[in-house]
C-alpha cells in the first residue's frame, strides 16, 4: 500500500499536510512552498508557479496551482470538516483557514508514526549514510591534524570529507568540541585551539537522498590522565549495554534506563543528562525516542540512536553514537567505525 493510502487509515476527516518533509515522505516533493491535502478519494499537491512542473506527474497526486502565499490561497478554496497537523500549522494560518469558514480539526503526529517505521529503500538509503560518514571517519583520524588547530577549522575539513566521499550535504552543522568545549552536548566548533593530551568529541553526520546518519566518536590528542581512560571505558559499556537492550516490544524508558544504570553505578553518576537516543530518517530528530520520559515502544523498522554520554562542566566530555535499524529479534547496527579510543596528532 502506497504511503498515502495508509495513512488514509488513520484519518477521520481530510488531512491538510503542512510539514514540508511530511509533503516529501508522502510525495516525493520536495519544495519550499506546498500543502498536501489527503482525502478519501483522492490527493491533492498544492505548489506555486516557481514549483509546479516538478509537481507535475507525480503518481497517486492531482496537482495544483496555487498563488505563492498559498495558506491565504487554501483559506478562499477548502471548505467543511479539514485536519491540520497542529504542532506544525502556524496559528495565524489556522485562524486564517478558520475565517473562511474551514472547520479545522487538529491532529499530531500521523504521518510521523508512519515516518517512524522504515522501509527496505529508506534503511538501504541510511546504509549509504552510514557508509559514507565511516569513510569520512577513517579519512579524519588518519589524514587530519588536530593538536595546535582551531575546533571549526576540524569542522571545515569534516565537511570537505564528506563531499569528497559522496555525501549530498550535511545532516547538521558538525559539534567539534575539545576539552572542557565537549562537556557541552551541543557545543558548537569555535575558535578553542585542541591541546595535546585532551579529549575531541566529534558529532557529526551527512544527507543522501533527504535521509541522514548522525554518528558520534570521542578521541584523543594523545596520552590521557587515567581518570579520562576510566570514564571513556564507562560510557562505552554503557553504550553496549543500551545496543543488547534494543528489541522490538522494549520501550524508549526501558532501553534508555539499560545504558544509564552502567553510569549511574559509577564514579559519573548523574553526568548523563540528555537521553539515550531519537529516531533518524528524513529528520535528524524524529520518532521513536529513547529517553526517561520516552511515550514510543520500538518496532522492527525503527531507526535510532544509541548515545549515552558523560559530562563533568569546565573540564570534559564524552559521546559515543552509533545508528542502528530494530529488527524482528534485536538490532542491524551498519556502523563500522571503531569505537576503541583512537588517538589523533
């Protein structure tokens, strides 16, 4: 069944689908500027002129020109009883649709439980990620100085890196966060010069086909104090611990509680503040999550992310992220790249 047609089993009324990579996921489009409205008998692609003939002869959709403001535009055409994805539809536009007489229903998250759920192609297209930004590891440790250069001047190359091994763009703007920089989770590369002796948390990942990797290693600038060794050993058994856990039926608490009780019951405890992992796909954050306060079971064809993490302020940080794909009895993990602690010059 077409993705469309399964989410018309989901929907008690007309769907109006405003989130542009929800357009995509359903469509194939790919646009700035478009609308989808599913309905029991048909779909209907709204787009403006500068988007239109791309629109045009997708199969499953009757395309249709709009003006360029096209939510003033769908306020003087739709009518009667109409969904909206509320956590996307900005307010202004719905009471907009609202005072042209549109009785709009609002409605979250029914294409993303769809998105959650991958198929054969989108795992295939996440292998080529994950391909792709292994190289792009291998290439980084080996070919790239890090000690005496600035933390964005390591982002820069990690970019070049990526290109030069076939990535379509960035999944996101890459963390190099050295030293104290790397006990912020999302420290952004700056100017900070990476000393020898000291800890390099790269988060880091690329875009293929709108699909993405997002993979995290820490690695040393050379000898660590045995404080750094004993914390990075405690962060790896915890991943591992949150990898064996994963399985169809577990929920996001269950597997997330499986990594942090290894750091919890060590000298780190309560350095983990984020939690274990999200779902991956045409998003970098998406459903299912694995958190303390996670609502999702996982299922086989879910993506996510295993990440667990130590930080200690003002001094350092570690992350260790592998993607992985839930099977019918465990795990697919397409990562190849060490997670043994790699030291870089």
């Amino acid at each position: 069944m077409s993705r469309i047609g399964r989410l018309r089993e989901l929907l008690s009324e007309p769907l109006l689908v405003t989130n542009l990579v929800n357009v995509r996921y359903l469509t194939g489009f790919d646009s700035s500027n478009a609308a989808l409205l599913v309905e029991p008998d048909r779909a209907r692609l709204f787009t403006d002129f500068r988007y239109i003939e791309a629109a045009q002869g997708i199969e499953g959709v009757e395309t249709v020109l709009t003006k360029r403001s096209l939510m003033g535009w769908l306020g003087e055409e739709l009518s009667g009883r109409v969904g909206f994805e509320a956590n996307v539809l900005p307010w202004s536009f719905a009471e907009d649709l609202r005072a042209n007489g549109v009785d709009l229903v609002p409605r979250k998250g029914l294409v993303e439980q769809l998105r959650a759920v991958k198929d054969e192609g989108e795992l295939e297209t996440i292998r080529r990620c994950c391909a792709i930004t292994d190289r792009m590891f291998e290439r980084l440790v080996t070919e790239i100085p890090f000690v005496g250069r600035r933390e964005r001047e390591v982002a820069w190359d990690i970019q070049r890196l990526f290109h030069e091994e076939g990535a379509e763009e960035m999944a996101f703007e890459s963390i190099v966060g050295s030293g104290p920089t790397g006990a912020r989770p999302h420290a952004r590369a700056g100017d900070k010069v990476i000393s020898e002796g000291e800890l390099v948390v790269i988060d880091t990942g690329c875009n293929v086909a709108g699909y993405v990797s997002d993979y995290t290693r820490t690695l040393a600038t050379g000898e660590l104090d045995p404080e750094l060794q004993e914390t990075y050993a405690v962060v790896l058994a915890a991943q591992q611990a949150g990898l064996d856990a994963i399985r169809p039926g577990v929920t996001g608490i269950d597997a997330d509680a499986a990594a942090r009780d290894v750091i919890e019951a060590s000298d780190f405890a309560g350095t983990f503040g984020h939690g274990l992992g999200h779902g991956l796909g045409l998003d970098v954050h998406e459903a299912p999550r694995l958190s303390t306060e996670s609502p999702d079971t996982l299922a086989p064809g879910n993506v996510v992310t295993v990440e667990p993490g130590v930080y200690l302020e003002g001094r350092f940080g570690i992350r260790i992220e592998d993607d992985v794909f839930v099977t019918a009895d465990g795990i697919e993990n397409p990562v190849r790249f060490t997670k043994e602690l790699t030291t870089v010059s």
